[in-house]
C-alpha cells in the first residue's frame, strides 16, 4: 500500500509542478491567473508533503493537514473570483459574500487548530480525535462543489465551452473529497484503499484543468501546449490502455486455454498487434483524433503556426513532386484532410482548364468563364460546400452547379484561387476521410492559403513565360548580330559597285573588287554556319598579327573622310583570336570615329605593347561624349544614336568579343575635345585560344 501511496502521491506532484511552471512562465498578472498560479502550487506542495509521509497516518501528519488547508483555501479562493468576474449582475451578490465568509471562518479555524498542534503542544489522535478537521475539510468539499455548480450554471452557453473542463476537474476532485470525509465522518477512520486512489484522482485532474487555462485568455494566461505533442501522446496513452488491454486477455486465455492456451495466447497476441498497428496507421482514425482533440481540447481547430510553416514548406519542396500544381492541391487538401482534388486554372481565351489531379482521374472539361459556378466565385470569392449549396440553396442565391460538377464522384469543396482582384483558378477537394465541419475557421485558413497558392502558381507561369521570352530574346540578338555583320558587307559590296562603272577598266580596281568579293563569301559562309548552329561563334582561333591586321583594317577605311593614319610603335605583336572578328571590331570603331569627326580632323590607330599586354588605341577629334552617355548608353545594346541607320550593337558585340579573348575595352572622351577607344590583348605568348559564345 505505501508503494501505491508513493507513486500515486509522486504523479500528483509531477502533474502540478507541470502545471504551475506553464502557468508560471505564461502569467500576465490578472488576478484569475494568479489565484490559479497560487492553487497549483499550493497543490504541488500539498502532494509533495503527502508523498514525504506515505507511511504515517494521514490526520497525524500536522504538515499535510496544513498543506490542504492551503489547497482547499487557494482552489475556493480561485472559484469565488472567476464567479465574481464580470458576473456579478447574474449572480446574487449575497451568496458570494456569504461563501466567501465561509472560506474565511474555516481557514481561521483551522488554522487555530493547527496553531494549538504547533505551538501548544496539542496531541493528535492518529484515529481523528480532532474531528474538527474532517468537518472542515468536508465542508469545504461542499462549499467547492456549490461554487462550481454555480460557475457553471451562471455562464452563459456560448462560454461554457472555455470553462466546463475546469468545472469537470474541480468538480470531480471535490466530489472525491466529499466522498473521502464523508465516509471518513461516518467510520471515524480514513479508507487507505480511498486515501491511496486520492493521489491518482488529482493527477487525472491536471490536464482538465490546463485545457481550461489555455481556453481562457482573459485569465492572462497564454499556456500553449503543441497539438503534435497532444496528438501522438494521446496516440501513446491510447496504444499504451489497448495493450495493457490486451496483456490482461492474453493473461486469462493462458489461464483458462488448458492445454490449448499457449497457443491461444500466441495467436491472440498476434491478432492484437496487427489490429493496432493497424489502427496506428489509419489515415482514417489519424484523422479521427485529430479532430477529436481541435475541437475538445483547444481554442481554435488549427496551429496557424504548424499549418503555414507545412503549407509553405509543402508548396516549396520538390521532393513530394515537381509539379508545382500537385503540390498546391496536396498542401491545401491536408488543411481539410480531403483524400484527392482537382486544379482548374485561367487559359488563354478567357476560360478555365483543368491542369492538374490529385489522386483523381484529370479533368478535361474546358470551363467558360461565363460558367454559373465560375461566376460565383468570382463575384462572391466564397467557399462553396456542395453538400450545403444541395440542403441550404437560398444560402448560395445565384448559384445554379454545373453538369460537370456532378460528374466529378464525391465532391465536396470548391476553393476558389484569387491572385490579386483576379480568379486565377479553383479546386474542387473530394470528401475526407472522417466527417469535417466547415465554420468560418476551415473557410478563412482555405481562402487565406488559396490566395498564397495563386501567386506560387503565377509565379511559376511568369517564369515560364520569361524562359520563352529569353529564348526569343536570344534569337532576336542572334539575328541583330546577323543583320549587323550582312549590313557590313552590304556597304562593302555598295562601294564596289559604286566605283565598277568608273573603274571598271583599271586591272588593280578588278583585283581589289574580286578581293572584296571573296571576303564578303567567306564571311556570308561563317554566318550561314553560325545561323545553323543557332548561335555566334567563335570561328577559328588562329595567332594574328597585329600590325598586318590593322594595316589592312586602315587601308579597307580610306575611302571616307577623315582617313585614318596607323601609328605602330612596337612591331611583330600577336594574339590569338578570330582574324575576322577582331579586323570587323577595330573597323567599327574606326567607322565611328569617322562618323563623330568632320573632314578636317584626324584619326589615329596605334599599337603598342604594354605590361605584357598588345594595346591597340583608336583616337580621334571629334564631338566626344559626356560621361553619363558613356556610363547609361554606350555599351546599352540595341540603342542607338545614328536613327535608322544604326542596330546600336557594334560597340556593345566589340566589348563583348575583346572580353571573351581575355582582354578589354576601355573608353575616355570628352565632349567637343574627342574620343579614345582602348583595347588591350593578351600577346599570344600569353593568350589561350577561348571558347567564345556570343549567344
């Protein structure tokens, strides 16, 4: 009996030294939450001390008899200011003075009992000679029930929710009391059998009373226990009660199978293991007691925390599958515990198309947006529930369900999908697993993550959109390139056939013309080739010498005005790169230069070695540029300041192409005092041949 006493008394311990500490840390001191801090602790040390004197009789222990006097005082003391608490207007104000004088006579004269054991050396009858004790105590257990019965009728119905597990857990505990003292006063002794069970009746009363604590805010008391904590530790206790269930059956079939109950036994344990772990891996009973436990046990049906974190989290990972739309009808289908759904989503043409099933046959009906649902739901933004739009039409006034929507076995939920002011689509959720009621809570957290998932969704259409636009923007860049090179050889072949018919004579102007000619088809050639691979490249990586390149580069320029003059200072300077490529990026800005400059000013090409480095300079005297035109404009592809004349990517390609050898392109200019383009390469000691894509 000591032993049951210990563990019995240990666990009433444990259970509120829990509790006192989550009312401890969650205190925001109002008076309600103080008192039922104080009770708690007043228990935990009443159970304490009981647990120290197991072995003694109860009413000889002067510290115990303390101990719940301080307990009974603290709990009614509690319960008087809870029913005092803004309802004092449905309550006579008599009767609460009266209890609480009640409260006061007997803590005072108890508390001269004590005070006579103590401090006056009063023997205490270990077979209650003080009876005095138990009629305070059993009148105490009377006053605690008068006053939960009168909390509980004085609240009004809507609010019985937030206190009827602590009217069900102090009721209990007095009622035990009643009984304890009552039978007590009668025997003129304590049952130990009674006594020993005490321990375990408190402990079993902890818990009501935090679920009550929780549901009261205006307590100031913000206790949070974590619903994954409260639901697999509910599934343990439940496991843990069906095994021990189990074990006792198993213990009489041993005893009464005879010779057949070792194999009985076997076979039962079997039986019973399989039946739980298929049980445990129910998704219906999971569901079950998950709504069990939202709507008996906490505020609100949902842990907004958990929840958004498992939403996004489910949106965000590629694991479960990389179809973003599966992921959003699986993430939101778990808020409700719906088994499957369909996706439908806005199209071109203004209609809706099913995208996307989970755990159902696709959807292939095109849905107009003229549709009676799909109106709806766009003029009203509402959670429609079929089975209460079917008993309840003047609910949804208006709403006449499509043919399709019968087609679709077992549906149940239409949510509809708002990005923005915008329907961007809905999905029709089939039934759950276990019965769900849909309040205004299921509807906010639905239409609340709806539109979350719309923007994942038109997020992911926009990225969509912008790879193919990338992919036509590359194309287009090709082709300006392209078209940049052909309007090159254009002005090339127009010289030739400009000077044919005055120089059509002079054997040097054929040999230039066929020179020009076969250079144009060489370079048509790499074009068409490079169009064929579908993007610019790098041609053939040779080493070129410099001063031979610029040389020709110079002489191919001195048909127009200002003609430019090659200054090289150091001689025999190579690099590796596409000879064509570099002769038409020295040309261009040579072009340039002629453009900016008028007839009578001067442009230079130098070379020279530098650093280890081959610099190749174009200077000229012209107009100039400002330094904002060089920083926002300059090298801005596709802008131009030579109208229709220019594509605005000659100096944007050079720079392009001088970077994917190594080198760089640098520009210092002036307005009205000219401009100086700088090209430093690697010499072709130094330079690798690169893989040069321009695409």
């Amino acid at each position: 009996m000591n032993n049951l006493l210990f563990i019995g008394y240990s666990i009433a311990a444990l259970g509120f030294f829990v509790l006192a500490l989550m009312l401890a840390t969650a205190w925001r001191g109002r008076r309600e939450g103080g008192l039922l801090l104080a009770a708690a602790v007043a228990s935990l040390l009443w159970a304490g001390v009981a647990t120290y004197h197991v072995s003694g009789t109860y009413l000889s222990s002067r510290y115990v008899v303390a101990a719940e006097l301080l307990r009974d005082v603290f709990w009614l003391w509690f319960l008087l200011a809870v029913l005092g608490h803004g309802r004092e207007a449905g309550l006579a104000r008599s009767f609460l003075r009266i209890a609480a004088a009640v409260v006061v006579v007997f803590a005072a004269v108890m508390a001269a009992v004590l005070g006579l054991v103590f401090i006056g050396g009063v023997e205490v009858s270990p077979r209650l000679g003080f009876d005095l004790r138990i009629f305070t105590f059993l009148s105490f257990s009377v006053l605690g029930l008068v006053l939960v019965e009168q909390l509980f009728r004085n609240t009004p119905i809507a609010e019985r929710w937030g206190i009827k597990y602590l009217c069900l857990g102090l009721g209990g505990l007095f009622a035990f009391d009643f009984y304890l003292y009552s039978n007590a006063l009668l025997v003129h002794d304590l049952s130990p059998a009674i006594w020993a069970a005490r321990g375990f009746i408190n402990a079993m009363v902890v818990p009501l009373i935090a679920v009550s604590a929780a549901r009261n805010p205006q307590w100031s008391l913000d206790v949070f226990v974590s619903r994954s904590f409260v639901f697999h530790t509910a599934s343990l206790l439940g496991a843990g009660v069906y095994l021990l269930a189990m074990a006792a059956g198993g213990y009489y079939i041993r005893l009464y199978g005879g010779e057949w109950g070792g194999a009985a036994q076997l076979v039962f344990f079997f039986a019973a293991g399989i039946v739980l772990a298929g049980l445990l891996f129910s998704g219906q009973m999971r569901a079950r007691l998950r709504v069990f436990l939202s709507k008996h046990f906490f505020n609100y049906r949902y842990d907004y925390r958990e929840e958004w974190l498992r939403f996004i989290d489910t949106l965000s990972s590629e694991e479960l599958h990389p179809d973003l739309r599966l992921r959003v009808i699986n993430a939101m289908a778990q808020i409700v515990e719906s088994p499957g759904g369909l996706l439908w989503q806005r199209q071109e043409g203004n209609v809706y198309q099913g995208t996307a099933s989970w755990n159902l046959p696709e959807a292939n009906e095109k849905i107009s947006a003229d549709d009676s649902l799909v109106s709806f739901l766009r003029e009203r933004g509402w959670i429609v529930e079929l089975d209460e739009v079917a008993s309840e039409p003047e609910s949804y006034d208006g709403l006449d369900l499509p043919d399709w929507v019968g087609r679709i076995s077992r549906a149940w939920l239409v949510v509809p999908l708002f990005n923005m002011t915008e329907l961007d689509g809905f999905i029709v959720f089939i039934r759950p697993r276990t019965p769900l009621q849909i309040n205004w809570e299921v509807r906010d957290l639905l239409r609340t993550t709806g539109r979350q998932a719309a923007s994942y969704l038109a997020l992911s259409a926009a990225n969509e959109a912008l790879v193919d636009a990338r992919q036509f923007e590359a194309f287009n860049r090709l082709s300006a390139y392209v078209v940049h090179d052909l309007k090159n050889l254009v002005a090339q072949l127009s010289l030739v056939v400009s000077n044919a018919a005055r120089h059509r004579d002079n054997p040097a102007f054929v040999d230039d013309a066929f020179a020009t000619v076969d250079n144009a088809v060489r370079k048509m050639n790499r074009l068409l080739t490079q169009l064929r691979k579908g993007q610019l490249t790098a041609g053939m990586q040779k080493r070129v010498d410099l001063g031979e390149l610029l040389t020709e580069v110079v002489q191919a320029h001195q048909a127009k005005r200002p003609l430019p003059r090659l200054n090289v200072r150091h001689g025999g300077l190579a690099t590796i790169a596409d000879g064509d490529r570099l002769a038409a990026v020295v040309g261009h800005l040579i072009e340039n230069a002629q453009d900016a400059t008028d007839d009578t000013g001067q442009i230079e090409v130098g070379l020279w070695a530098e650093n280890g480095q081959a610099i190749i300079e174009v200077s000229d005297t012209g107009c100039g540029m400002d330094a904002r035109f060089i920083r926002e404009r300059l090298f801005r592809p596709f802008d131009t300041t030579k109208g229709n004349a220019g594509m605005g990517i000659g100096v944007y390609e050079s720079r392009e192409f001088i970077l994917a050898l190594g080198g760089s392109l640098a520009v210092n200019s002036e307005p009205g005092a000219g401009t100086t383009f700088r090209i430093a390469l690697l010499t072709a000691q130094e330079a690798e041949v690169p893989a040069l894509d321009h695409a």
